[in-house]
C-alpha cells in the first residue's frame, strides 16, 4: 500500500490536519487522567480503522502505521505504541502469533495454545516490534464476505475449496491464515489434506451458523475433483495464451513474407486447438460428476427433511388423515386461486369493438321495450343527444350482464311508483 495514497486519504478525512497547534496536541504521548487523552486514543483508532477498512486490508504492520502513515515532516506520533496496546488490550488488536495455529494438527494446536499462554505477558513498547498485528472488526467482515461469496456458488451448508482457491478469495497468505484461525476457533472451518501423488490441501467451511461437520471420504473425494478442475482450468488458459502467441507469431511471418515460418506457426496453433479440445472434454467430465455429487447431496438433505417431518408427526401424534385434511384445504385454496386468475384474464378490456357495443345495446332495447333513449333526460337538448350516447357506449363496453332473474330482479328493486308518476317516465311505466 502506498503511503502517498494513505496521506491524500487522512487530509480528505481529517480536515484539520495540517493545523500545526492541533497536530502539536495530537502527537503528543498520553498522559495524567483517562479522562484527558480519552478523546485522543478514539480519534487514533478510528483513523486506523477506517484506513484499513478503506485500503481493504485488516492485518498492519505497527512500524508502519506509526513511521509511515501518519509521518508529518518527519514527526510521528509518540501516542501511536500506547493506542494500538489498548487496542489489545480491548481485544480489537491481536497478534498472528495469539492466533490458533490452523493448519496443524490437534495436538500441535494444543502446544501452540500452552505457548500462548506463557508468553502472554505484552508492553506498548512491545507490540511496536511486531511484524503484523490483526485488526479483529475488519477480520470478522472479511469472514463474512468469504462465507457470503462461498454461499452464492455452493448451495449446500458446507462447502470444500482448495486452500489455493482460498488464499486468492481472502487476498494473501497471511490473510488466508488469520481468518481460517478465526473459523477454526469458532468451528466454522477446518483445513484438510490428502496425498495422492500430490500433496492436496483444502478447508471445509460452514455456511449456515451450524459448526462445520466431521471430514468424511467423500470430502477427500470432493477435493481431489475440484483440485483437478482447477488443474484443467489452468492447463486451458496456458494452451490459450500459447495460441493467441502462435497467431500472433503466424500473421507477423506471413506480413513478411515468410510462408514457411507461418505455416509451422499455423500447424502449433492446429495442435493447440486439439489438445484444448481433450482438455475441455476433461474439464466437462469433472465438472458434470461434481454437479452429480452436489445433486446427490441435496436429495439426502431432501430425505433428511421428510424424515424429520413424519418424526415430527409421530411426536406430536398428528394422524395421517389430519394430514390430508390440510393437504385439501390447500389444494382448494389453490383451485380458487386459479379461478379468480382466470376470471380477471377473461375479463372484458376497454379496447371492445364497435360491433359488440351495439349487440349490447341491442339487447338493452329489446330488454326495455325499445323506449326512446332522449327521454330519459328531457330537459338535455338534441346536441347533448351525441354526448349521452358516447357516454353510455363507454359504460356498456365494460358492462357484463347477469342472468335473467337477476336482471327482473334489479328492475323490481328500482321501481318506485310515486315518482313515476311525478315525473310521468315511459319506462317506468311499461315496466
């Protein structure tokens, strides 16, 4: 990380901090009562976190954080030893030496533990001569994005990698090991070989909040094709860039004239794409037989499933046709479901056509005895008449008539005598 990129980043977060009187104050070690540099050691750690959380990086090297990023002209901070042991004291700093040893055995572990606890003893002089310190906060993030990045491709609780394809996802070795150590003090990870002409190495980790389960066969099996896949996949990109070079090569000899160089160039090219070809076929076979694995695996979660279903059943002493009773219900919550969809589908649109507004206004006519329209509005004059007609298309085009006997029914409801003969409707009347 380049500390020019770290000092334009402190000036853009820490306005202040060309201010000679404050940075006088802010360099200073800490002293007297808690209370007095209280406020100094929460600006110093913040700033360590967020430049390590915005670089992407969690573990630090203390020299470096002290000489380097925050050297002003020369001057660094006397404070910075007392603030990163406080830190570690509060368990947001820790040594990779305190971190459980994740590639070793049980009783290897045990000895690095007793090791631990010996020399547990640290002084803020002390932790300046550590060659890296881990932050625990941007730890545990970037724990979080593996398993989150392992989940999108892996759609079992647990999952195995290579301990190559790991090291890349966490960004480095050292990175690899700190956060393998955190999923193995928390049962979340664990590391596994094999040897079968080649020494294998792989993790296994738990993406639920289960602790990851016991290495079986078929983890060791699951490794070597996915080693192999791997293998396949890295054997097609030099084959790749050795034909592209081969083309290259090819054009350049025909462009000067040199048709014999072109056409051994043109023949490596030839051998290119058949050993690409064999390899791909490969690659598609150890592909396919994991994609098997993976599908065999998710049918035992299946019948894990029902098992622990009719477990369930027996235990709470649920019958069978209690079962089926439900099952009933929602089928036929689901078949009324399915009407009401297709009720709304054959619905009629705004968009109907002409010929069947008039076919209902047929039958309306017919209906009603084939009563004048302009009647039913006498004081509306003749260039209303244009009006009244568009706006009853447009209710008819959406209109769905009811049966017969509801139709009586509603011109019963509506008759009222009294005001038929107040206002003398011929409708109402030949009704």
């Amino acid at each position: 990380m380049d500390s020019k990129s770290v000092k334009e980043f402190i000036r853009n977060e820490v306005p202040d901090w060309d201010d000679e009187l404050i940075a006088t104050s802010r360099f200073k070690a800490f002293s007297g009562q808690k209370s007095d540099w209280e406020p100094k050691f929460q600006f110093w750690k913040n700033l360590i976190i967020k430049i390590s959380g915005h670089f992407g990086i969690f573990i630090i090297s203390p020299s470096q954080v002290k000489n380097e990023w925050f050297n002003r002209g020369g001057l660094t901070p006397l404070c910075i030893d007392q603030v990163l042991f406080l830190m570690y004291n509060e368990g947001e700093v820790t040594r990779i030496s305190d971190m459980k040893e994740p590639y070793s055995r049980r009783i290897t572990q045990l000895f690095h533990k007793v090791k631990r606890l010996m020399n547990r003893a640290i002084t803020p002089d002390s932790i300046l001569l550590e060659d890296s310190v881990v932050l625990t906060t941007l730890l545990k993030e970037r724990k979080d994005e593996l398993v989150k990045c392992l989940s999108e491709s892996h759609w079992n609780l647990n999952c195995v990698v290579t301990r190559k394809k790991f090291e890349s996802m966490c960004g480095g070795q050292k990175e690899a090991y700190a956060v393998l150590s955190y999923l193995s003090e928390f049962g979340k990870g664990r590391y596994f070989s094999t040897n079968k002409k080649e020494l294998i190495e792989g993790i296994k980790v738990s993406l639920s909040s289960e602790v990851v389960s016991a290495i079986s066969s078929l983890d060791f099996d699951t490794l070597h094709l996915i080693w192999t896949q791997e293998k396949l996949q890295q054997q097609l990109d030099v084959i790749d860039r050795r034909w592209e070079m081969s083309r290259q090569s090819a054009l350049a000899s025909l462009k000067s004239g040199n048709k014999k160089l072109a056409l051994r160039h043109a023949r490596e090219m030839k051998l290119g794409t058949e050993s690409r070809e064999k390899c791909n076929s490969l690659l598609n076979r150890v592909e396919e037989v994991l994609s098997v694995i993976a599908n065999a695996e998710s049918t035992k979660k299946v019948a894990e499933a029902i098992q622990i279903g009719a477990r369930a059943i027996k235990e709470n002493k649920i019958s069978v046709e209690e079962v089926q009773l439900c099952l009933d219900e929602l089928d036929e919550i689901i078949d009324s479901q399915k009407q009401v969809e297709k009720a709304i589908e054959s619905a009629p649109y705004l968009d109907t056509e002409d010929e069947d507004i008039e076919e209902e206004f047929m039958k309306l006519e017919l209906e009603f005895g084939n009563e004048n329209l302009e009647d039913l509005n006498p004081e509306t004059g003749v260039s209303d008449t244009a009006g009244i007609d568009q706006s009853l298309a447009d209710a008819l085009s959406n209109l769905k008539l009811v049966d017969a006997p509801a139709k009586e029914s509603a011109i019963q409801n509506s008759r009222m005598p009294a005001k038929s003969k107040e206002l003398n409707n011929p409708m109402l009347e030949a009704a």
